[in-house]
C-alpha cells in the first residue's frame, strides 16, 4: 500500500516568493516572480514531486490575500474551496510555508492583513506544522539591520504562532537545498485547520467562519478609511480656487466613492443576520481556537 503524499501549502502575501520556493522543489525556472509585486498565482495550483525512495510531494501555491487583479473575498473563497475538497476527501495538510521578506523595510497593512488572515484560518491545533520562513535574504544589504527584523518578527509579530508551536526558518540560500532542508522535517501527520473545521466539521458558511468574519471587519476598517478620505477631498475642493485643482480633486472624489461602493457590496456579502449569529453562539464549537495576531510590529 502506497504511503500519504506529503501535502504542504504555501501561503503568504504577494511577491513573498511563494512561487519560487516552489519552483525551488520542483526544479521549474520560473523564478521572475520574486522580487515583483504583481500577483502571478490566480488561483490554487498543485506541483507534484515524485522522489526516489517512494515519497510523494505535493506543494501547494495560494494566491496572497492582496491579490493584483482579485477581491479579498475571492481569494478566501478560493482557498477554503480547495481546504474542504481536500478535507472532505480525507487529506490533511502535513505542513505549511508561511512566506515574508527579510527585505521589507516595514510591516505594511497589506503584509499586516496576511498574516491576520492566515492565522485564523491555520488555527492553534495546525500551528505546529507550520514553518515562518523568511525569503530574500540574498537581496539583504545590511545584515545588522536584517537580524534586528528577525528579532521583531520573532518576538513579536509572529510570537502567537511561535507560541502555538510554529517555527522560524530562513530560506537563505535560494536554492533547491535550502528549500529542501526547511520542508524535511515535514512529513507526518498533520492537523486539520481551524476553516476546515468550520466549513466541514460544524457546517458553516464561509462568511460564517473566523476567517470571514476578520475579513469584515477589514472591511468594516476600510470603509471607515475611506469615508475619511472623501470627506478630507470635498473640504479641500470648496477651499481651493484653482479650478484645475478642483477638477483634479472632484475625480480623486469619484475614484474613492466607487472604491466606498465595492467595499459596501463586499461587506453584504459577508455580514451575518441578528438571528443567525444567535443561532451561532448556541452551536456546535471546533476544537481548535483562533490565534490573534498583533497588528504592528515596532518600527
């Protein structure tokens, strides 16, 4: 009897080098995606990989929740269609590749909002099989500086996963090795994840889960952003008598309110009815727990 393939995921923000990692295991030269900000994963693909002494690979890369051409809500729908397929059809991931840049000057809100995004999905239970691994680290110009970023990450911006039993690794080299020796202790077991669980175990809608419900309140955060910014626009407009200047800014205005209007179409899609959240509250509970990530890191 053949044994499980060992099925690892790749998730992490855009540009993180998800797709090199893979391209890394592989052996596939398609590398240019590295160090760009465009997404080049639209959707969920699985690369095989078949070695010598019998085992099976299976490394799965996700599109980032900061997706170039999608909506957040269409990249976690995405995502939780392949997690139910593959729970429901008995697979559990071994392990998974969370991705960030050693050559990120800051935590954005868009890296910020990934990693938010995969911690309550993961879940407490599937942490344990989780690597954090640091990419870029031969674009790194001061190594001093580096360390301090690993230092934060480690103490702070990942400490709740870190806690749960997920581990740092650096992908230092950029090379089928490197990447080779960060997923080779990966290849038992493994947990179900907290929206698996939810989807399947407890039957609950996607917006119904953790993860949909942190994806309103980004949304919820952005629209309050948003309003913000319009309203600063329209009291710049009546101050100005430049009437360039005023056309200029009516146009931001308009950009801005059909940005406020996707925002408020996505947040319906997602918003829970007063009765089924009291329906919720008195049902069925997963066993694995939400991980609340900080929101910052310390510049």
């Amino acid at each position: 009897m053949a044994s499980q393939p060992v099925v690892i995921a790749l998730m992490g923000p855009t540009g993180s080098g998800k797709t090199n990692f893979i391209n890394q295991l592989t052996g596939t030269r398609e590398a240019k995606a590295q160090h760009q900000l465009k997404s080049h994963t639209q959707g969920v693909q699985e690369f095989t990989v078949n070695l010598s002494n019998g085992r099976k690979y299976v490394f799965v890369d996700t599109p980032g929740f900061d997706d170039t051409y999608r909506s957040d809500r269409d990249i976690l729908r995405t995502i939780a269609e392949w997690l139910e397929k593959k729970y429901r059809g008995k697979v559990k991931l071994t392990g998974i590749i969370y991705t960030h840049r050693i050559t990120d000057n800051r935590i954005s809100g868009s890296v910020c909002k990934n990693l938010d995004m995969f911690a309550r999905l993961c879940g407490d239970k599937a942490a344990r099989g989780v690597r954090l691994v640091t990419t870029m680290w031969d674009a790194v110009k001061d190594m001093a500086i580096a360390e301090h970023r690993v230092s934060q990450l480690e103490s702070d911006f990942w400490k709740p996963l870190i806690n749960e039993g997920a581990r740092h690794k650096r992908f230092e080299g950029n090379s089928p090795r490197c990447a080779w020796e960060i997923v080779a202790d990966l290849t038992e077991g493994g947990e179900v994840l907290l929206l698996q669980e939810e989807l399947v175990d407890v039957a609950r809608k996607l917006n119904e889960t953790t993860a949909g419900q942190a994806l309103y309140s980004q949304f919820q955060k952005l629209l309050h952003e948003q309003k913000e910014a319009i309203k600063q626009l329209q009291d710049e407009a009546k101050a100005q008598k430049n009437p360039e200047l005023v056309r200029q800014l009516e146009v931001e205005q308009r950009r801005l309110e059909a940005e406020l209007q996707k925002t408020w179409d996505e947040m319906g899609q997602l918003k829970i009815p007063l009765m089924r959240r009291i329906a919720l509250f008195f049902s069925k509970k997963t066993q694995s727990r939400t991980i609340n990530v900080n929101a910052v890191v310390p510049q």
